[in-house]
C-alpha cells in the first residue's frame, strides 16, 4: 500500500514537472512571436523593411517588445558590418594595378568608413548609458551621428567616378553597411520621437 501511494505521489509529481514544463515552453513561444511581430511591424517603417527584419529577427529574445532595445541593437547589427567593411575595403586597397586616382580614392573611402564606425560606436555607447542626461539633448546628439555616418557611407564610392568597374565593387560592399545604417537610424528616429 504504502509502495503503491509512493509511485502515485511520484507518478503525479512527474505529470505537474511536464505540465509546468510544456506551460512554460507555450509561454516563451508566446514571447517569442510578440517580439518578432513587434520587430516586424516595427521594420516595416524603415526604408529596407526586409533588410531590417533580417537583420534584427535573430535577436528578438533580447529586444522583445522594446523599442529602446531594437534600436540599439540595429546600431549594433550595423556597426558589427560597418567594421567588417570597413576591414574588407583595407584589404580591397592592397589590390595592384589600381591607378593613382583609384588608390586616392579608395584611402578616402576607408577614410570615411573609418569615420562611420567611429560616429556609430559613440551612437550605441551614449544609447547604453542609463538615462542621466537630457533624452532629447542624448537622441539628437545620436541621430546627427548616425546621419553623419550614413553621409560618410554614401560619399565613400563617389571617389571613382572615373572608373565604372571600381565604384561596382566598392558600392557593392558600402550598400549593405548604408541601407543598414538608414534603418538604423528610422528606428531611432521613431524611437526618440515615441519617448521624447
């Protein structure tokens, strides 16, 4: 008798641990979707809706339904790219056969991106500090820098206009890093203007 309450007692403790358990998946997925709808609706507001999904649908466990959160995380997607461009510009300019003006150029574009990455890592710094500061004063200061790096971004492949083939490829590598940063900077830009 005692052996056979046992194995009930076991047996119901066993069914609330999966009850529970299969409850608390239900819920996480439950979360889960939000934030990827929130992301999405969100995106959709951005210049490269599908772009910006992409991008940021990966991270919804940790953007979740904040739009604090979704716009920093845009930064960080894009300043993650910016760097890695801005790498692959450094390695594109050791290429020979380039002209003098190509090779001017291509020091004017890594110049820039060098520039962007800088104006996009003081953007998330400033958006990761707690809020000690005036918002609008902080959100202004963000949105001119990443501006300002979307302006270096587009400026980067002008410098080749002599040569069709060479601002195709530079353009090639700066377009993702721009249409990155535009979306970007339309998530925060929304961002300041809701929690002004």
């Amino acid at each position: 008798m005692a052996i056979s309450n046992s194995l009930n007692f076991v047996a119901h403790n066993i069914i609330a641990i999966i009850l529970i358990f299969t409850s608390s998946i239900t819920f996480i997925a439950a979360i889960e979707k939000t934030s990827v709808e929130f992301i999405r609706s969100s995106c959709s507001m951005t210049t490269y809706p599908t772009l910006c999904f992409n991008s940021l649908s990966t991270k919804s466990g940790a953007i979740q339904t904040s739009p604090k959160q979704l716009a920093q995380t845009a930064l960080s997607v894009t300043l993650d790219t910016a760097r890695s461009t801005s790498s692959s510009m450094v390695k594109l300019a050791q290429v020979h056969g380039m002209t003098h003006l190509e090779v001017a150029a291509m020091k004017d574009c890594i110049e820039l991106l060098s520039d962007s990455v800088y104006e996009l890592k003081k953007s998330l710094d400033e958006m990761k500090q707690p809020g000690s500061k005036d918002h609008r004063l902080v959100m202004s200061d963000i949105q001119t820098w990443v501006s300002s790096a979307l302006t270096d971004e587009d400026t980067c492949s002008e410098g080749f206009v002599n040569d069709p083939k060479m601002k195709n490829v530079v353009r090639g590598k700066i377009v993702n890093v721009a249409h990155l940063t535009s979306n970007a900077l339309a998530l925060i830009n929304n961002y300041a203007s809701t929690h002004g």
